[in-house]
C-alpha cells in the first residue's frame, strides 16, 4: 500500500539531530507536548513573554505555534518570534486551535499566515477550511463531523489541501480520521490512527509538537518529515489501544501514547504506516 | 440506603447530548479537567482571553469557572464570560478554590456570586463557609480540618448549605470526606470516595469541570446533576484505589480516576452511589 | 559509602508537619510538580498575580520560585512573594530554569539571587555556572554536554558550588548524573538517578518543588534536607526504572517516578540513597 516517502529516514533524524523546539503553546496540553517531543528525540522549550522569545527561538530549530489558549501577550509571542524564527529560516509550525470558532482565533490564525511562511500547519478540516476560506465556524475546537475527511469526498478535499498548500507554500496537514498532508503538487491520505484518540485531550497539539521536531530535523523534504511525524502519531494510538488492559481507559491510553513514541523505531515505523499517495 | 435520584439518567444524558463545557480554570490541573470532561461524555474548550470568552462561551453549553490560579486578565475573563452564559442560560459553575485563603480570591468568587445566579458552587467547606459568611480563613486551599463535615455536625452543616443554596438560587455542593449536595429545600450527604482523593491534586477540580457537563445535559434537574457527578467521581476513586497494584502510588491512582470515569456506566454509577437525602 | 547525614529525619519530618509550598512556576510541569509535593508529604499553593501572592506566601511555609515561563506579570509576582517570604524567615528555594539561553531569564535570575538570600539554588550545571559567574549560555534548559560534573572535574565543580553557596548564603544544588550539595564548607556528591530522567520533562521543576518541601520541615539542616531530597528523587527514578514492563515507556516512568516518591519511607531512602562528602 505504501509508496516510497523514506519514513524511517525521517524518525531517525529527529533522533540524531536532537531538534529544539520552541513552543508557544496553549497550558492545557503543554506537558504532554514537552513529553512527545522528547519521546521523538527533541528537545522542548517553552517561552510566550515577549521579551523572551527572540532570544529562545535564536537558540532553537523550530517554533511550533499553537492558538490553543491564546492571550494577548502569548499573541505579541507568536510574532516576535516568529519573525526571528522566520529570519533564522526555521522550521515553522501553525496550530490554528479553534480557527473558526471565536473571532480572535480566526484573526489571529489568518494574521500569522499571511505573516509567514510557515512550513507545515496543521489542523482539523474546520480549522484548515476556515483558514482556507479566510472565515468559518467550528464546534469549538473539534471538527465539524459534516466536514470530515472521507473516502467519498476525499478528491475534493485534496483539492482543497493542495490549494492552500500551494497559495501558503506550506505543507497542509488536515488530520481526522482519514488525514490528509500536502504540498502544491502531491496529497498523500494516512490512515493510522485510531477514533479512541478523539477521547483524550492533546492527540493533535502533541502532533504538532512532534512535527515541529520532526521538520527541523528534515529541511530537505518537510513534506516526508510531516508524513511520517504523523504515522508515528497515528500508529502509537494503535499500539497504544492494542495495550489496554481490561480496566483502563482514557488516562492509561493517553500515557501509552507517549510510550508507544518513545519505543518508535525506523522499523516499527515503516512496517506500521499506512499511507497513499493520491 | 439510596434514594430516589435517577443518577443512571443524568450520566447518560451526558454521554448522549456531549456538552461543549467553556473552562476558565487553574493552568494546575486544567489536563485532567479537560480529560475528565471527555472522559465522561463532555467536551472541553479552555479560553481566559477576555475578547476571546465572549465568542468561545456563546458556541458551549456550560461554563465552569475556577479560580485556581486567578489573574487579572482571567478575572476579566470570568465576567465578561459569565455575562454571556447568564444570557444564554447556558449552566454556570463556581469553584472558588482558596477562597478564604487571599483577599482576591475570596473578594473575587464573593463578586462573582453577587454578579451571576450559578447553577451550582461546589468548593470544599472552608470555602464554602467563607462564601456563606462574606468573609474567612483557609488553610491554603484544603479545607480547614476543624471545619470538616461528620456525622457529628451533619445537620448543622445541611442547614448551612441549604441556607446558602436559598440565599444564591444555586445548587452547593460542599466535598470532604462526606459530601452535602443541597438546594434550598433539600440536602443529600454523599459517602462515595476515598481519603487517596486529597493525597493528588486536582480531584476537586476535576468534579468542578465534570459537574459542569452533567449541569449542561440535564438542565432540568440540577440538583440531581450534581449528585451523579459527586457519586461518579467518588466511586471512581474507589475503583481506583482498588485497582492499584503493588508498588502503584498515587500517579497512577490519578489515572486510574479517569480511567474508571471513562468506562463508567449507569448501571455502575447506580449501584456504587451512596448518598441518602436528609 | 554514605557518611553520617540524618536522611530518615529529613523525609519523616516533611511527612508529619506537612509544609505548605507557594509555587510560582511554568505552566509545563506544574501538574507534577504538585503532585510530586504532595506525594512527598507536602501540600502546594500556586498563585503568580502580583495581587495575590503576599497573602498566599504569609500562609505558607515555603516559596518555590521557577522561572521555567516567566512573564512580566510572574515576575511581578516573584519579587512581591520574595520580600514576603523573606520577612517571615520562609524556606525560599530558587530553580534558574534556562538562566543563560535568554538575557530575560539571565537578568532574572540574577536580580533574584542579588534581592534575597534563598535558602537553596537548584539548576543544572549551565545554569548555576551563568549565575556563578553572572552571564553566560546554555542550550536551552538543558545542560551544556561540556559543562557536566564527571568525576574528572569533580573536585573542580565542588569548589565552584561552594564559592558561589558562600558568597550567595544559599545551599547550592547543581544536578545532572552526579549532583552535588555544597554550603560553604562541605559539597556532597550524590549518584542516585538514571539517564531516563533526562528523557522526560519536569524532573528537575519536581524536585524543586519537593526540595522546598525538604527545607520548610527542616529548616534547622536545610543541607540535609537537600541532600535528602535529592536522593529520593534520583531513587524513585531508579525504582520506576526498575518497574518498567516491556511496551512501557517515558510518560509511565514518569508516573512511576510520582509514585515511587508517595511510597517511599525513611528506611528505603536511607538503604537507596548514595552519597558522600568530598
């Protein structure tokens, strides 16, 4: 099923470079964001003071930008340094959480694309269609179920991945449960990943996070480094819901899920993802 | 022992209707918040921007407002986004934790009641006290011992409840070892649970943001809302004490709660509550 | 191999006086932070707005300050809590997370060790060194590689945490894979823990908190405190390492690790801990 993306290239770099990433992410899932990136083989920092960015992204080899609870302050962060990150020709990863459902999120998201240039940003369909379109609604910070990612719509919805992707020159990354990464001229659907990790709160910050790591260490080609960042994903919730024992639930699958990205190797990683290019 | 509350209704009217919970809340313990709000059927969004809450409050169902590690900017927040659920109807919850321990938190939850008719408060009984008296002292943000609700103070302690719950219109739910669930007319004690509970942060938290969505999926019956969520959560501390192998201390225990409050179901919850009205 | 330091004492007193802890600290690890305080027999407050901090501190007996995601507001808060905490003789534990990568963090850290005599200092070796010397560089919040205490430098590394203990009044803490202690006299070398902890996020900002647990109980041997909490931390790493199952990665070390440090009893902590006095 897979086509040749060099997946175990991409976790092995992220595991001898050792990427830094700085985070400018929301408090709720912040600590499992720190975790996953290092689990992966970075290394995490976090800073949203103003004054403190230029100098900790300075240091670093990507920002991952995440809206998740975002505040005024944390805003004037994203910018700041995202315009060193941006000078520095760093990894940039946008996390538009909840574009579409208020309109600061919205604003704020459509502001720091036509910023910058990030190299991958990643979201729900709700999300990435309200930044596509330029407006939008979500149910809060999950995607609307009427606009999921589905064989039956899965063309046009690349299309609309491929057209975003080629009016940011970023990758688009839409997860779900069918997710979809693209560049202006390529969409590949994965399809690891299980619906359990909808229940736990974090499965997609901790993506980015991870992606971020994963794109510093992969410049030459952010489109497989995004890929495979999200088999990894994907398939550690698979390996991680295999693993429940009778009596647990969401807490223990949540923590597998790190684990499971700790113990990833090249191997594990190819034999396991499942991905297409369209 | 049990009396008549349909607890096996309001659980499952939370895993059916899936109320979107607006938290305001503590950056302590806001993981375990928005998991146990997923893990019972719920779904959180965590916004303390104030020109971010107005938007995020009017797509949910409930708000939840704890003042854990309150600030000038979420003390903002909390009004502007409690004038909106107010004209909503959306369910409002107080968690005025360590009220009574600075004078901002207890000035701040005592105008928040003065401002907002919340469904329900729920704080352990120092803080409730200070709620009730206008003023207080608390042992940082555990409940003084002194104060503690027994067998001994029972009566005297329902008719403090119920005297607060007529003069605010809300539900008060007051958690120790012996919970009281009261509105004007009556008291319920609760007797689920286990000491383990005071020994992780973040349980009574949790039951804040948990009572929230119970609130929002039966907006009919608050009072029995509020007894399903305190009886859930306390037996799922029993179960997962229970569960606890050896050389399992209180990490895992924290997980274990919101496992078993993930695969909690009605049929559990009616058999493991124990509660008696008084 | 251990020399004559009252461990046992120290644990038992942080167990039976149960000594409250205000945490101004990142919003990355706080969780653990405080439930590791907890779990260690402590109790945490975490309060960072400036307005509510003096009374948080006066009601506490401990102040953990971490820098780990300072804002202007937070460090409004630190030096307000600071000269409240000073006044009342409190134990005052500082953790310089990343002084070095940033000049904010750098100023920061050092205006703090210039406006109080903080009971202890605890950070990684880049870290003390930027404060030892009053500017310098670090990789992020990790340490420098080249900067780490071997048994090479030991002697070297000793002397350095005692100069800067005696000129600062504080017990310095310099941890990594061999940790060291000094007051002014003595430095104590301390080969508890393992490189897994290095894996995951928070271990240090968990110690901290638990180190200022340590000296709030005993404030009559803060080295001995320190010393103790230490070892307990690197032995419940050493413990959770042991108990890792096959699939079992760094998000259950992590939770094994709180669980460890909630079962451990004076006995184990004596039998496990390895020191020495240079």
């Amino acid at each position: 099923m897979n086509s040749s993306l060099n997946l175990a290239k991409a976790i092995d770099n992220v595991r001898k470079t050792h990427p830094l990433v700085h985070n400018i992410t929301n408090y709720v899932t912040v600590h499992d964001v720190a975790n996953i990136i290092l689990a992966c083989g970075g290394s995490p920092i976090m800073s949203d003071e103003p004054e403190d960015v230029e100098d900790i992204t300075s240091i670093c080899n990507a920002l991952n930008i995440n809206i998740g609870t975002l505040n005024k302050q944390s805003i004037d962060a994203m910018f700041v340094a995202g315009r060193r990150a941006a000078d520095l020709n760093h990894a940039m990863l946008l996390d538009p959480v909840g574009a579409g459902a208020s309109r600061l999120r919205t604003t704020t998201a459509l502001e720091l694309v036509a910023s910058f240039k990030f190299t991958a940003i990643r979201g729900n369909i709700s999300e990435i269609s309200t930044l596509a379109k330029g407006s939008g609604t979500t149910r809060g910070v999950d995607a609307d179920a009427a606009d999921a990612v589905t064989d039956a719509n899965l063309t046009a919805k690349a299309d609309l991945a491929r057209a975003f992707a080629a009016k940011t020159c970023s990758i688009i990354a839409i997860t779900g449960a069918i997710d979809l990464v693209a560049d202006a001229d390529r969409c590949c659907a994965i399809r690891n990943g299980t619906p359990r990790m909808g229940t736990i709160t974090g499965t997609g910050c901790q993506l980015s996070g991870m992606t971020a790591a994963f794109l510093a260490a992969n410049m030459d080609d952010p489109f497989t480094a995004t890929v495979a960042a999200i088999c990894s994903m994907g398939l550690a919730g698979e390996i991680a819901e295999k693993a429940l024992l009778p009596g647990e639930g969401n807490a223990t699958f949540g923590n597998r899920i790190i684990d499971a990205i700790s113990l990833m190797d090249a191997d594990t990683l190819e034999k396991g993802a499942k991905y297409e290019l369209l």
